[in-house]
C-alpha cells in the first residue's frame, strides 16, 4: 500500500520495530521528533532528509541513522518518490535498557548522525539487504519468537554497518589525495544546490580545512564559496529563462532565501532576477504571461 502520510511505529516489548514504507507521489511528512532512534534505508526513489541544520539528499542504496529528539522531515522526490525500510528502536538509557546495546554503541561510534551513508561502497551491500528484509518478514509474519529473531538480526545489521563504515574509511585513507581532492569536485558536480559544508569536502579529501581551501583557490581559481555562487547562478538564469516563478527558481538553485538570492544575482550579474527575467531574449524565449510575471513580486 502506497502511503501518503507517515507510518505510526509500534515498538515491541525489546524497544524495535521495523516496516518498509512506500510513499505516494502525495506523501507529506511535517517536521517533528521521536522517541526512538531510526535507521532508514532507501530502497528507491529520491528524496531529502530536513532537519535544522539543513538538508540531506537521499537516494537508492542510503542508510541515514536519526537519534531520538532530532527534529526531521523526509521529503520526496515528486517523480521518484521514496520507498524506505526503517527500524526503529529504544536507546540505551537507565530507564530502557536494550538487548543491543553493545552493538548500538559499536555502531554508534563508526556511523556519522545524519550522514547518509551509500551501501554501493560496500562488499556487504547484499548481506545488509538480505538482513532488513528478514526483519521485515519476521514483523510481518509475526511468529514464534519473531521478536528475538528480530532484536538478534538487528544486532548483527549494527555490527555490519559498522565494519563497513570503517571499511570505507580505510579505503579511502589508502586512497591518493589527488583522487579523493577530485572526488570531492565530482561531489560538488552532483550536489551543489544542495547545503555544503567546506569542512565535510576537506575529511573527504584527507586533507585539513586550510590546506583544502587552498588547493581548491590554485585548482579552480576561486574560492569554494565563489564557485559554488558561480554554479547555482549559472543554473539560476538558465532556470530563469524557462519560468518567470523566481521564488522557485531561488530553491531549485539552492539559495533557499528569496532575498538572499536577489543580493547575490544582483551582485553578480548585475541586475534583479526580474529584470533578467525581461530581457528581450529571455521574453522571446519563455513568453511568460505579462500580468502574472508582474503580480508575482
């Protein structure tokens, strides 16, 4: 069944539960926090995670882990929208005390909060899946000890994710610097209208912050900062030309703040959004419909 607003967990008398839930192209989640931690997988579809310190893109083969108390929304992809597997489960505190804790403290002290993490960079990608579908089946068919079959399988999907974040880390330590440098250009390729923190790029390419920036400015001639502008404003006034909703052209570029977007696109390229928007190739281009390209803004 396809759902269109948030599946209600149930956590069982070990402090876990586990459901795959697959959205409708209506599916709308409004921000809030839980009790319980979670660990999403995406199974397909794209989408985002928001929470307040910005957001997260997710996609196929992502594993997301949310602590209780984290203020977040997952917000789809209308085209792709996301089907996801999550179990959700007690922390280990004095007032709950799971099972698992061990393996949720092995787990915790590899994987990054927040920070999806792709299984396409693990060997152990189909041992992972083959793991959260069996905990599916077990909650769903609900037999003879399916609760202790499902806290066991949980505790070794901790212990495998943990391996492979660590894995991954080691690999990309052994990993020439000149590699990872440029895998960050390629992520910065992929996501740049999406939040990007400067110091995230530089653990990515081993490399401190200053040392990062710096070889960013010799490489590319501008600041990481800089060219960042320069991407989403390239994209900005190509999605400029195509529609007269500025506003939407402001989020899809990754500005996020309306006027924020105007002060760095009239800074840059030296004028308003709706004045570039009226240029006479640009009017030719998308005909936009002159009364409401005016009651816009």
């Amino acid at each position: 069944m396809l759902r269109t607003v948030p599946h209600q967990a149930n956590l069982s008398a070990l402090g876990i539960d586990v459901f795959e839930s697959r959205h409708a192209r209506e599916f709308a989640m409004q921000m809030g926090e839980w009790d319980f931690d979670k660990l999403c997988m995406v199974r397909q579809g794209r989408g985002k995670v928001v929470s307040e310190d910005g957001s997260r893109p997710l996609q196929a083969d992502d594993i997301l882990y949310i602590t209780a108390g984290t203020p977040h929304q997952f917000v789809d992809e209308h085209s792709d929208p996301l089907t996801l597997v999550l179990v959700c489960f007690y922390g280990d505190t004095e007032e709950v005390r799971s099972p698992h804790g061990d393996a949720r403290n092995l787990f915790k002290s590899r994987f990054v909060e927040g920070q999806p993490f792709s299984l396409k960079l693990t060997h152990r990608r189909s041992e992972i899946l083959s793991i959260l579908q069996g905990m599916v089946l077990e909650r769903l068919s609900d037999r003879l000890g399916s609760e202790i079959s499902i806290s066991g399988q949980f505790s070794q999907l901790l212990v495998l994710l943990a391996r492979s974040v660590e894995e991954v880390k080691i690999r990309l330590l052994t990993t020439s610097r000149a590699t990872a440098f440029a895998k960050t250009l390629d992520y910065i390729e992929d996501r740049f209208t999406d939040p990007i923190q400067i110091k995230d790029l530089a653990i990515m390419a081993g490399l401190s912050y200053r040392r990062y920036t710096d070889k960013f400015k010799t490489e590319k001639g501008l600041t990481v900062n800089d060219y960042l502008t320069k991407m989403r404003l390239g994209l900005a006034k190509k999605r400029l030309k195509e529609t007269d909703n500025i506003m939407l052209v402001a989020m899809d570029s990754g500005f996020g703040d309306l006027s924020h977007f105007y002060r760095v696109f009239k800074k840059h390229v030296g004028m308003t959004p709706r004045q570039f928007v009226h240029l006479p190739q640009n009017h030719e281009a998308s005909s936009p419909n002159k009364t409401q390209t005016e009651n816009q803004y």
